[in-house]
C-alpha cells in the first residue's frame, strides 16, 4: 500500500528519512573511498583519510548538469552524477518502506 506523508506520523517520518540519507551518505563515502583507492592512496584510519581529503582534495559542482567530479591533487578520481530520485513512501507486514536513488557513480 502505498503511503502519503501525511498518513505517517512526523517522528516516524522523520527517522525514516534520517536513515535513508544516513545509508546513502554513508554509501557515497565509501565510493569515494574506493575511488582514492584506485589512484594509489590508501589510510591507515580515519583521521589520515580526513586530513588528506581536507588539504588535497577538492570537489567541482555542475549543476547544469547534476554533476560533481571529486579531485585528488587536481587529479579525477570520482564521479557523480546526482539527481535524487525518491520512491513512493509503502507499508507492508514488515512496516514502511522508503527508498530512493542518489544517482550514479563512475571511477575516474
């Protein structure tokens, strides 16, 4: 069956929301990692990865074309092409359900 958002009560909603942009952000951050990987750079934890993204990196946006190519040392390692794209909000015997697709990815 199929939901509007009105039928869902606004802390339900709320935390549906959360975790579908928590997984996507979190599935992206991984792409990107991959990314990297493929280029040669690789960390030892986190904060090595943080620091490198902070002073090496840098992220270009077109938004005419819903595109965002990521860098490392003004090399394209990533890209993504986003246009968000959210299913209908369902419920079932197994609760609700919301998904949507962040877009595509390429490995540069």
């Amino acid at each position: 069956m199929t939901l509007n958002k009105s039928q869902i009560p606004e802390p339900r909603l709320a935390s549906i929301t959360s975790k579908l942009f928590s997984g996507l952000q979190t599935k992206l951050e991984d792409y990107i990692i991959e990314g990297l990987k493929r280029k040669g750079f690789e960390f030892e934890n986190r904060t090595d990865l943080e620091e490198f993204i902070k002073t090496r990196c840098e992220c270009k946006d077109n938004i005419y074309f819903k595109e965002r190519i990521y860098y490392a040392d003004n090399i394209p390692f990533f890209l993504h092409k986003y246009e968000i794209i959210y299913e209908p909000i369902t419920e079932d015997n197994n609760g609700i359900k919301m998904s949507a697709n962040y877009g595509s990815y390429a490995y540069l």
